[in-house]
C-alpha cells in the first residue's frame, strides 16, 4: 500500500538522521537538503539508496538533483511510490 505524505515525511526525517545524523524534528517540508540539513552529495545518495528501498520507488539520477527540498523529494515519492 502506498505511503502518505506524513509517512513519507517521517520516513524520510528517520533516514537523514539515521544517514546525516539531522535530528528527525528538524526535517521538515521547506528545508533544502544541502543549505539547512547539510546533506552532502554522498549522503543524499545513502538518502536516495534507503528511500527507494523504504517507499518502493525508483529514484534515478537525473531526478535526484532535482530534489532541492524535503517537500520535493516527499511530492516525488508520492507520485512514484510502488
């Protein structure tokens, strides 16, 4: 079944702080991976990596750099989970 924006959201607050050591609270809908989580490139592949296994979705590289914000990365799974 798929998943709903909140559990996106939680879900993927727990994989920046499991992968980028972000407090969960802290992941929210309008900060940019890079500027306010301070997400590297490297760790927003581990980020990718656990999304798709976790959301059952296909995330390839070309949309990855469009990901700027959580709320996108929430809004791209949305549309292509399972």
């Amino acid at each position: 079944m798929a998943a709903t924006q909140e559990e996106i959201t939680t879900g993927l607050a727990e994989i920046v702080n499991e992968i980028a050591g972000i407090p969960a609270e802290d992941v929210l809908a309008d900060k940019s991976f890079t500027d306010d989580l301070d997400v590297d490139s490297l760790s927003m592949v581990e980020v990718v990596v656990a999304a798709e296994e976790r959301f059952d979705v296909k995330i390839p590289d070309d949309d990855v750099k469009n990901l700027k914000t959580v709320g996108d990365a929430v809004d791209y799974i949305l549309k292509n989970q399972g």
